[in-house]
C-alpha cells in the first residue's frame, strides 16, 4: 500500500533527521556539525518530502514540495560554506 | 482526492508521532543554540531550525488540511540564507 | 490516541516557546540572546501554523525570522560580546514587576474573556458573512484592506514616521569592501530574482489565499537586503528621487483612492463595491513597494550618500565602490 512506504519514507527521513541533531550536539567541532547539519538534515527532509507526495499525489502541491525542498538543500549547502569561512577567517585572524 | 486523516486512522497516528519526534530534533539543536561556544555554533541551530521547520510546516499542512502552509514553507527556506548572509557578512569592522 | 499526541505537541511547543522568551531576556551574552531571539521568531512561525493561522506564520517567518535577525545581527556587530553587569534601582525593578505582572494579569483575563462568551454574535461570523462583498475572499486581506482599511492606512504612517525617525538621526556608516565569497556573489544572482518573484506571487494571492501587502513588502525587503549585503560588484547609481517616492507611494495611493471614492460616495474609503477587488489589488502594490523601500533603509540605517542632493542629482556611490 502507498500509504504503508510513505509512513516508512518519513520514518526514515525522521531517523536522519534526529541523527543529524544529536550530531550538532554531540559533534566536537564547528565543522563536523555542520556536516551533520547540512547532509543529515537535507537526506532526512528529502525523504519527508517523498513521503508526503505518496500520501497526497496534487501537481501543484507537488511541485511546490520539490521546489521548497530543493531550495532547503541549495541554502543548507550555501548557509553551511558561508558560515565556515567565516568561523575560519575568524580563527586566522585572532591567531 | 484528499486522504482521509480521520481522528483513528494509522496515517495520522504516525504522522503525529512523526510531529513530535521533529519537534524533539529542534529542542536537541536548540541546546547547541544555548551552550555553543560560539556565534556560529549557535546560528547553526537557526539553521537546523529552518529545514526542521520546514519538515514540522509539510506535516502540519498535511494534517490540517491547509495548503497554504506549502508557501511558507517555501518563505522560510528563502530567508535561511538571508539571515546567515546577514550573520556573515556584517560582522566586519568598519575603517 | 491522536488527541493525545496533538496535546503533546502543543505543550512541547508551548513550554518551549516560553522558556525561549524567558533564556532571551535573562542571558548576558548579546550574540546568544540574538541567536535565541530568531530561534522564538521561528518558533512562532510554526505556532500560528499549528493554530491554523497561515497568514500569521507568512508574516512571522519572513519578518521575525529574515528582516528581525538580519536587523539585530548588524545592529550588534559592534556590541562586545558580554554586557556588563548593571547595577539597577531596586525602585526601577520594583516597577518592572509590577508592571509585568499587571500585563499578564491583563492579558489572561482578556484571554479567559473571549474564550469564555457562549452566546452573542461574535465578530469573526459577522466577517465571514460580509467577505463575499467586500472583493476578495481571502477574509484576512478583507478586514485589513476593506473593513479596517482606516487601520492599515495609519499602519503605514507610522512605519513611514519610524523611517523618517531612522533616516534623521544617522548617516549610512559605509561598509568595510571586503570580497564576498564566490559562492555568495552567485548565489545572489539567481536568490534575488527568486525572492522578488516570490514576493510578487505572494502580493498577487492575498485575495484569496494567506498573503498580502505586508508579507509581499517584507520579502522584498529581504531580497534587496541580501543584495546589499552580498555587495556584488555591479555598481549602480540608485536615483534616490526614485526613492523618496516609493517611500511614500503607498500611503499616497491610499489617500488618493481614498478621496476618490468620497468624491463618489461620500464617504473616505467607502470602495465602489463592483471596483473593490481591484482597489484592494491597487493599493496593496503600492503599499509593498513602500514597505520594501522602508524596511531596506531602516535595516540600512540611515542616510545614504547624497539624501540631501537627492531632488537635484542622482546619488553618486561612495568611494569603496559600495553600491545600495
């Protein structure tokens, strides 16, 4: 049944998902969490997504989904460079 | 044709679980937002908090049967990176 | 079973709601606080989307999430990074509490009051039963652009007085031209135009979905926010004329519909009910366009170079190649 594989896609993205928070948390470095942050979290979003579009397939909405999760990914990889060089431009400039 | 998500049925059982385990993500990553050493650390967990919200956005909208939580979700993935380009690029002194 | 998870997550998200509000106010450390304040704007995006409230949510992540952190973040960027311990009048803390605590008081007792009336007509039914006349279906932008229009006029005046405060205290301090990062500057290329497309469709739905002038104008303001803070390298002489009147447009454009329709039925703003959708459509462009160009120079902070000028020549950009 659908419904079945799309609760198990969203289970799974969850795992990831709380993966990747207890990583920030746990991580012992800035850069190692936002490893974490940036690939756990978006895999974890990815299969969420999926697993909303098998419960309710709608065109429009679905393309929204695809379109929102995407652009998660491209902010979540931008947002994670962009605050390493600075953490790392910081540490050169205090050395 | 829109799934039922009767008070009883399976669906929304787990989909409720799912809400809550992705609320505990958010928690586990504001506790980086309170104890990391740094600015960075901490506004790592906005980050955390936008891609979670945006997951908590698609199930609610789910849930509650309103579409138009689809759209701000799509807003707040759009402003993640404005907030961590605000973060970034003005924390330079002024000569 | 689903009532019991529903409860959960709503005292999760209330408990924790508050003890953001709370380790906000009570931290020393101004970054943290920063951090934790943009954490409750997000936090409370989600609540109103919990209380089925799309409208609210649109509005608190793109202002309380985008324009609010991006605010304070530079705001602070010279603070250092522990306040130091004030001593304060225990006279002044005396009134604080108590002045909080009468607040609350009051705000409960409100609360309790409109929970508890069972019978008479309540205002929303009253709404709903107007919205089909009123032009638009969305009964959020019927209340603020048709049955309360008086309100959001006002609303407009005074962010364009609270600009004008921001515009006469300061000149723009100009920016350090540091090289932003490659990623940054393309990033910018194709965010901008997503963002102004966004805000366009946004302003266009608010008749008849969650949307409207206010969250159209804010997202705008994000959108030239970021492109100023990417500071690409293109460089381009802004006709500050052009600003000074978008500024204003939105309130002019009221009014001036305003006295039209008096002119036509006698009284300030009583839409001509066949026109009322596309007035609405009207004077809400208008009012995201002055709500953008006012949210871009507060968070810019004052003056930019030539303000004075700006009736006379186009402003020129500053000497670090610094381009609004």
């Amino acid at each position: 049944m659908i419904d079945a594989l799309a609760i198990v896609s969203i289970f799974c993205g969850l795992f990831f998902f709380l993966s990747g928070s207890i990583g920030l948390l746990r991580l012992p470095d800035l850069f190692s969490r936002l490893h974490a942050l940036a690939k756990a979290d978006n895999v974890g979003l990815a299969l969420i997504t999926l697993g909303i579009i098998l419960i309710e397939p709608d065109p429009v909405n679905d393309i929204k989904l695809v379109a929102t999760w995407l652009l998660v990914m491209a902010s979540s990889a931008i947002s994670s460079h962009l605050i390493a060089r600075h953490a790392l431009r910081e540490s050169r400039d205090n050395d | 044709m829109m799934a039922v998500d009767s008070t009883f049925s399976l669906l929304g059982i787990a989909l409720l679980i799912a809400l809550n385990l992705l609320l505990l993500s958010l928690i586990i990553g504001l506790l980086r937002a309170w104890l990391g050493p740094g600015v960075e650390d901490r506004f790592s967990a906005i980050l955390l908090l936008g891609t979670g919200g945006v997951a908590i956005l698609f199930i609610l909208a789910l849930l509650l049967q309103v579409t138009a939580l689809y759209d701000v979700a799509l807003v707040l993935a759009l402003l993640a990176v404005v907030g961590t380009v605000a973060l970034t690029r003005s924390e330079q002194s002024d000569d | 079973m689903t009532e019991i998870l529903w409860l959960v997550f709503d005292l999760t998200l209330l408990i924790l709601l508050l003890a953001l509000a709370w380790l906000t106010c009570a931290t020393r450390d101004v970054m943290r606080a920063v951090t934790l304040f943009i954490a409750f704007g997000l936090l409370l995006a989600i609540v109103w989307a919990r209380l089925n409230a799309p409208d609210l949510a649109l509005a608190e992540a793109v202002i309380g999430a985008g324009i609010s952190g991006a605010l304070l973040l530079s705001s602070i960027k010279d603070y250092p990074s522990k306040q130091p311990d004030r001593k304060q009048s225990r006279v002044m803390e005396g009134m604080i509490n108590v002045m909080t605590l009468a607040l609350t008081g009051i705000m409960s007792w409100a609360a309790w009051h409109a929970l508890e009336i069972s019978d008479g007509v309540r205002l929303s039914e009253q709404v709903y039963a107007q919205v089909p006349a009123s032009g638009v279906s969305n009964p959020v932008t019927a209340v603020l652009l048709n049955f309360r229009a008086y309100d959001t006029l006002l609303e407009l005046a005074v962010v364009l007085v609270a600009v004008l405060t921001i515009l006469t205290l300061n000149e723009k301090r100009p920016r350090a031209p540091e090289i932003p990062a490659a990623l940054l500057q393309s990033m910018t290329r194709w965010m901008v135009p997503v963002l102004v497309i966004m805000a366009g469709y946004i302003l266009w739905v608010g008749a008849h979905a969650p949307g409207g002038a206010f969250q159209a104008g804010a997202m705008l303001a994000a959108a030239m926010i970021l492109q100023q803070l990417a500071n690409t390298s293109m460089q381009r002489n802004i006709n500050l004329l052009l600003v000074r009147i978008l500024l204003v447009m939105g309130i002019f454009t009221f009014v001036l519909v305003g006295l039209w329709m008096m002119s036509l039925n006698d009284d300030f703003l009583a839409y001509e009910p066949a026109w009322s959708g596309s007035l609405i459509l009207i004077i809400e462009a208008a009012a995201t366009l002055s709500i953008a160009t006012a949210l871009t120079l507060a968070y810019m902070g004052g003056r930019p170079a030539g303000w004075e000028n700006a009736n006379k020549t186009r402003s020129s950009t500053a000497e670090d190649g610094e381009a609004l």
